[in-house]
C-alpha cells in the first residue's frame, strides 16, 4: 500500500508531498545521534527493507510526529556494519535527541528528477546539499475527492 502525505501544506499549487511504497512504515529506530551521524538500533531486516546509501529519511519522535511540522528529507551518505549511518548534515535539533520520545528515521521512496524525469511523486533537488523538496504537485484532492484549496503538512493523500 502506497502512503502520499503532504509535507509541507499550503494552496494546492504550493504544497508539497512525499510518498512511501510501504505505506510510511519502514523505520529504524535511533540510539543516539552524534553530529551527522545516526546509530540505529537495526538497519532493516532483508533486502527490502535494508537501510542502504541513497535512501531518503526523515528523523523523527513521538513529540515531533505529533506536531507534523515539515522537516527536510535527508540522504543517506554512508552505512557502516556497526548500525551507523551518515547523514549529508545534522538532524534538526529539536527531534531525536531525547531518547524517552522513542527517536526513529523514517524512509520514503523519493527519487531524484534528475534520474527518473519529472511527474507525480518525483522530487527535485533543493539548494542545501543532500536534502530534497518534496515535489510540488498540480493539483491534490482533498478526502471526498474535491480539489483542496490548502493543504496542511503530514496531511494523508487519498489514493485513487
């Protein structure tokens, strides 16, 4: 099951999303961040679900979960044998630096316009180094299958 979630809200026109083929469940829990690096409880459990160079990610907690703000998706830059993983810069420092709200990566299937070509779910690549805007789509509809006039951020997109 695909999973669309707007990233971040606005008119139908500016609002940008970002999408998961597993449906936005494939996460990797956080023991501790140090800088840019991430060291993670487990990197996946098969070839599906791996972590692995190239991935995109986004670090978050429970407390940030629940306030959907919209944080950069990061690459990620290098995965070592011991569980740790580099990101292209540090996290934002108000998510997965307290271990009691449960920190986590979390995938999405974002993939570069550059390789894949422009359309619905591609991204295009932001000026910040290793970090991705989300692609900003023409038209969304609203749950009910109207056209949305504003779009709020962790927003879900129905499928069709």
């Amino acid at each position: 099951m695909y999973r669309v979630e707007i990233h971040e809200g606005g008119t139908a026109e500016d609002a940008t999303f970002k999408w998961s083929r597993e449906n936005g469940s494939v996460t990797y829990p956080v023991d501790g961040l140090d800088d840019t690096w991430a060291e993670l409880a487990s990197l996946g459990s098969d070839d599906k679900l791996d972590l692995n160079v190239g991935d995109w990610v986004k670090p978050e907690d429970t407390a940030y979960t629940s306030r959907g703000e919209p944080l950069p998706l990061l690459r990620v830059e290098e995965v070592d044998l011991s569980g740790r993983v580099r990101l292209p810069g540090e996290p934002d420092p108000s998510v997965g630096r307290r271990p009691e709200l449960h920190p986590f990566l979390r995938r999405w299937d974002q993939r570069s316009a550059f390789r894949h070509g422009a359309g619905p779910g591609r991204t295009k690549r932001s000026a910040a180094n290793g970090r991705r805007a989300p692609y900003r789509g023409r038209r969304m509809a609203a749950a009910g299958g109207r056209s949305a006039r504003v779009l709020r951020a962790g927003q879900d997109v129905p499928g069709r």
